[in-house]
C-alpha cells in the first residue's frame, strides 16, 4: 500500500466473533492498520474471536466500532463496496479489476473503504448506494455463499495484486469523488426540494431519487459540484419565497 493511501476494512453488523478474529487476522497478513465493525452483533473480543486473530490482536482490540455505517465512512474519499448476489435490480456491478484499480487512481492521500456485509443476507441495496463502486466474487451458481472472513481475503488479495501493479505504471489524470456525507445530504436536500415543487411524489420519491443518486456516483461528482447543486436549490427555494417581492 502507498504511503498515500489509507485502507480500511469495514464490516456492516458481524454476528461471529470468529469471523472477525479472522478479519483482523487478514489485515495484519496485507497490512491493512484499522478495522471498522458497524454496529456489531457479537462479542467479537471473545476468546474465540482473539484465539482466531493471532497476530491480528492487536488490530482486533483496537478496531473502532460505529453505530451506522455512514459514521464508519465519513472520512473516506473512495469507498467500494461487496455484494454476494448477482442479480439485485437496480445496482450496477463493476469487475473487481475495474473498481480495484479505480480506488488507487489517485496522486493525493486518501482513505479507502472496502465494505463487507452481513453474513446471511450481505448489503442492503440503501447501503450499497453508499458506495461509488460495488463488486462480487464469482463463486458457483449452485452454491454461490461464501464465508464473510473468505471473502474479505480475495478482495484483500486482489487490491494488494493490482496495487503492486499500479505502482509501476505511469499515473493519469484522477477524478475525486465528492464526500459520501455531503452527497448524501446533498442528495436529501434536493429531493425536499423536488417534492415541495412538485416535480416528485412522496410514492416515487424512493425510486427516483436512487436514480439520481446512481447518476451522481455513476459522473463521479466533486465537492465543489455538490456545493454547485446545494447552491442552485439554495437560491431556488429563496427565488420561490420571495417572488412577490
């Protein structure tokens, strides 16, 4: 990993302690220094959980623990999260290849996220709308399951392969995404405001607005345009107040 970036290993509300011993294991073996565990749903500083970290105790005991997941990522620049079903509607998929080398395009320091789920039933679709890119692992259509801790290793492998890659390649322009909080809100202002216009209905609200939110992450939009659109509807609503005066 450069030294400009900084990765962290996010898991969404864990239920096995061995599986997070098994987690923070992984991060010493690719020297990832912080894990992050939302809202978990289990002792995972067990003996079980620390007889299965060995030489991970350390980032296990020290792993910071949030109540949701955007307070988990509301320092992270690039944020990919995994998905175990193929088919899911209305969330893109991005190869593992594209999205990997997509996080370690970048000259500047950044925090990176890779956001695991759930054991039995992953990511929810809101959640993975939180992430600029998402991938799967392909595993076999009769038993496409695959153990949290399993998985975390083949993404954590599969970044270290392209990262030692990436290091010997010439760098090009980079793009850097907008801050997942002030998208988000972002996001959640216009949608009011579309709503007060009546450009929006409260019964297809949900549905556009994660068009429009797929749009944004899709262009990969910037601080500064976010701060452009919130600006726009800002001077909109006042337009609307005031145009009788």
């Amino acid at each position: 990993m450069s030294i400009k970036k900084s990765l962290k290993v996010v898991l969404v509300e864990p239920a096995g302690p061995i599986n997070v011993g098994s987690v923070a294991r992984l991060c010493e073996n690719f020297s990832v220094h912080e894990l992050r565990i939302v809202s978990p749903k289990c002792d995972y500083l067990s003996q079980e959980g620390k007889k299965m970290a060995v030489r991970g105790l350390k980032i296990l005991e020290e792993a910071k623990v949030y109540k949701d997941l955007n307070a988990a990522l509301s320092d992270c620049s690039r944020i990919i999260a995994t998905c175990g079903r193929k088919e899911h509607g209305e969330i893109p998929l991005n190869s593992n290849k594209d999205a990997l080398r997509w996080a370690l395009k970048s000259e500047r320091e950044e925090t990176i996220a890779l956001v695991f789920g759930r054991e039995d039933r992953g990511l929810s679709n809101e959640e993975l709308l939180k992430a600029n890119k998402v991938i799967s692992l392909n595993t076999s259509d009769s038993y496409p399951s695959l153990n949290l801790s399993h998985a975390v290793a083949i993404v954590l492998h599969q970044f270290n392969q392209f990262n030692e890659i990436d290091l010997l390649k010439p760098r090009t322009k980079t793009s850097y995404p907008a801050n997942l909080i002030k998208l988000e809100d972002c996001i959640n202002d216009a949608g009011s405001f579309l709503l007060d216009i009546g450009f929006l209905m409260k019964h297809t609200y949900k549905a556009k607005m994660t068009k429009i939110k797929q749009l944004l992450l899709r262009g990969e939009v910037k601080d500064d345009e976010v701060a452009l659109i919130r600006g726009i509807i800002s001077q909109a609503r006042w337009k609307i107040k005031h145009k009788n005066d």
